[in-house]
C-alpha cells in the first residue's frame, strides 16, 4: 500500500486489460469489484489539558497536554497547540501558542 494512501475504507477493484491494449468482443466487461479495506495510519487524540485556575496578563502559564497517538502507524513530529477561549469548545480560540515540535509519535502510546 502507498504510504500517501488517506486513511479510510476502500473497495478492491481488479480491471482487465486497464491500458486497453487488446481489442476485446466486449470491453465492458473488464472489470470487478472485490470486498472493503479499511486503510489505517496514525491517529493523534488529545486526551487531558491542564493549567493554573487564574493568572495575571502578562505572566507565563505552564499547561500540561497529554496526547495519544491511538492509530496503527507512527505519526510525524507535530506541534500541540495551547489556546485560550472564553466559550470553550467548539468556537474559535482567541489566543495561541505552539509547543514546540514533537519527535515521531509511535502507534498506541501516550506522551504529556
């Protein structure tokens, strides 16, 4: 399988002749569809975040994320982002930072 494939479930399809290099009766009748297959890869999930209960602005804030990686593959180094919302999920944060790049996260592993 290609490693750029997008992780999802497929149809196998087997076609005859795909490059209609020889002259056939019928060539409609080259080709067939097979069973699904599910296509897997990393998956990074955000399972805890925590900081201070208040802070004055301006002060620096330390924030503790802890991710998982529950997919069936390694995933690349990333970054986590650490945002401020006044509603909480799902709207947009209003402030942000980067954490710096996380080396490569390998499948079913948790990291803070």
């Amino acid at each position: 399988m290609a490693a750029n494939v997008t992780p999802q479930t497929y149809y196998l399809w087997a076609i005859a002749d795909r490059n209609g290099q020889v002259q056939e009766n019928n060539e409609s009748n080259n080709s067939a569809v097979g069973s699904q297959i599910a296509v897997s890869g990393a998956d990074l999930l955000t399972t805890a975040v925590s900081g201070p209960a208040s802070v004055n602005a301006g002060d620096s804030i330390s924030v503790s994320a802890t991710l998982r990686n529950q997919g069936s593959l390694a995933a690349g180094a990333s970054n986590v982002g650490i945002y401020l919302s006044t509603s909480g999920p799902p709207t947009m944060p209003t402030t942000t930072s980067d954490r710096s790049p996380q080396a490569v996260w390998p499948p079913a592993r948790s990291r803070a």
